[in-house]
C-alpha cells in the first residue's frame, strides 16, 4: 500500500471515525483504524462492533493494499501536521512510513485480516430526510436517554418511520422526549431503538445543509451521505408505550419567555440540594413563584411574571430536568402543562412544533 493523501482531508476523514474507538478495548485491534487505499480514495474504517463508522477521503493511490493502525495515536500525529500531502508506505512486516513536509514518522500496524467487517445491511427502503431535521429531533430527545445499564432498552432513541411521519422518542423513566416531523412523503413503516453512542455520532458528524438516507431492518441501523456510511446494531427490547405516558387532559397551562424561567431556575437551583436538584413551582394567576431548599445551604426564590390558567397549586420538579427540556425547544415562549401536583407536567413550544416533554413530579 502506497499513498499521498491532502492532510486536511485526511485529518477530517479520521475525526469522523475514531470516535467510535473505545480506549479500552478487550481485542487489540478494535483500538485501531482500517486504512483501505484502492482507486483514487482511500477508505477509513473503525468499529466497536456495536457501532460502526467508514468514511473515504480522496488519494493519489500508488500501491492498493490496507493495513490497521492505533486510532488515536494516527489522529494525534495527522493533527499537528502542516497543511501538505502525507505520504504513507506500508512495508511487508506491517509498519508504516509516513513523510509530510520535513516530519517523519514509522508506525507499527496490525494486519487487517482480523479486522472485524463492517458491513451495512440491504434495506429494502431509504427513507431520505435533511441533515437539519435529524440533528434537531435528536438534540430534542436524546438528553433523555437513560444511562441505567440495567435498563437496557431505554439506553437509546426509538425511532418510527409510519405513513409521512417520523417520530424519535428517548425516556430515562422519570421524563420522556418526543419529536415529532413530517417527512412530507410516505415511507415504509419502521422501529428500532437506535444506541445513545450512534445517537451521538450521527449529531457529531453530520452537517446542516445535506440530505441524509436511513434504514431500519430487522437488527441494524444504517445512516449513509456521500463518501460516509455508519452502521449500529439495534438494542433489543421493548421500548415503553410512550403514547400511554403522555397525558391526554392537563387543565393548568402556564406560558412564559424560556429565557427568564431558565435563568430563575439556575440561580435557585443553586441553594438546591446537590442530589437531584429539587426546585418548587408556586403556581398562581400572572406569576410563578421557584424556590429551592436545603438544610444545610439555605434556600432561595424568585416570582416571575407568567401567564397562567389554572387552580393555584404547588409542585417540585428537578430543575436539570426542567432546563434541558426547555434547551431542546427552538422559540423562546415555553408552555407548561399540568393536570395536578401528583400528575406529570408536559414542556412545550407555545406553537407546538411536534416537540414535547414528560417530567415526572417530586414530592418536595
């Protein structure tokens, strides 16, 4: 194998990738990157064989071949490279030179034979969809993934592609995110619970102004744009019946500017207690009073001027939860919803824009 590749391009190519790499890793050659020169790219490949990533970066290919090399360490030293060609060379025992400018380098590889494939399902459908409108339902759901191993089908986003609809659902068991969006075209009925470390990727790697295609089939995931293709294996499991968590009646709506309740909430939340940040909403007509409480802090509060209708209630919340909810909504009015002080509250936009979330109360 022998190669001359631009350093920028390269550099990009492997900072779309090597994040799939864990840093510990049982088999030696999962801690490394496949480089696959044949024609005029060569072909950057790393897995973790749950999650896979593959991106092909243009080349002046002198020798095809392949060869595996340490992830992280090839991005460290194609990082601090001046912008100029890189020219690899793999000899016979597996090491690679690598020549840019007046810098030299020799790496030892291992051979790619054992690497592991990564090899993207047949769909029998795409469904195409703008890199802007996934990056945006999945920034809307996917702070609510749980991180509870022990509850392994909540550890990532539940997509569902039905008729000319595409709805992403996440839920950690005390909040669950919903966002959902027209894809303006029928597609083929689809579901599968995506893991929280593609879920993190795909909103790493992909731009705003692209068109992206995704299928589901019976056990992968596949995200494809031109040059780059990623693949994940679906979590097994039954994911709730998030259409039975979200409540149908809330007779209390409250509506006020996201930006002002934010800021009330962190600067109370701070006399909150550290464990799960309990904050308290004294709800009545044309203010809202936050307060927070601990023994060994103090407490503080703060009244803001809301529009409400509703009965005058009480109800606490854990302000984290409250916050990235509103994070995830894109115009600055927010609406609560709530039915009562034992019931769940709901997060929305004041238009509704397909986005909603569910918060459990705490008793405070």
């Amino acid at each position: 194998m022998e190669v001359v590749i631009d350093r920028d391009a390269f550099l990009k190519g492997l900072q779309m990738v090597q994040n799939i790499v864990e840093p510990r890793q049982t088999l030696p050659i999962l801690a490394n990157v496949l480089l696959e020169a044949a024609g005029d790219s060569v072909r950057l490949t790393a897995t973790d064989l749950e999650v896979g990533a593959r991106v092909s970066v243009p080349a002046k290919v002198g020798a095809k071949g392949a060869i595996t090399l340490s992830a992280r360490k090839l991005a460290e030293i194609v990082k601090e490279l001046p912008a100029a060609a890189v020219a690899l060379k793999v000899s016979e025992n597996v090491t690679v030179s690598l020549r840019c400018g007046g810098a030299t380098y020799r790496m030892v590889g291992l051979a790619p034979d054992d690497f592991p494939p990564v090899v993207p399902a047949s769909p029998q459908s795409w469904v195409s969809i703008e890199a802007k409108m996934l990056r945006e339902m999945l920034t809307q759901t996917s702070f609510a993934v749980s991180h509870d191993e022990t509850r392994y089908a909540l550890n990532g986003v539940l997509f569902v592609f039905q008729g000319k609809d595409v709805r992403m659902v996440a839920t950690d068991g005390h909040r669950l995110a919903l966002s959902a969006r027209s894809l303006g075209q029928g597609v083929a009925s689809a579901t599968g619970i995506v893991p929280r470390k593609a879920v993190t990727e795909i909103m790493r790697v992909i731009g705003a102004g692209e068109e992206v295609q995704i299928a589901i089939t019976e056990n992968q995931f596949v995200l494809q744009m031109p040059n780059f293709v990623m693949t994940a294996r679906l979590i097994e499991g039954q994911f709730p019946n998030y259409d039975a968590v979200i409540p149908k009646t809330h007779p209390a709506r409250l509506t006020t500017a996201r930006g002002g309740l934010s800021s009330a909430l962190r600067r109370v939340a701070v006399m909150a207690e550290e464990r799960n940040k309990p904050v308290k909403l004294a709800l009545s007509p044309a203010s809202l009073k936050v307060s927070a409480s601990s023994q060994e802090l103090g407490e503080a509060e703060e009244i803001l001027d809301v529009e409400y209708a509703g009965e005058e209630m009480v109800i606490g919340f854990n302000s984290r939860y409250l916050l990235e909810a509103m994070a995830a909504l894109e115009k600055d009015q927010v609406v609560l919803e709530i039915k009562d002080a034992q019931s769940p509250g709901v997060i929305k936009s004041v238009e509704g824009e397909g986005y909603c979330c569910v918060i459990m109360p705490m008793r405070i």
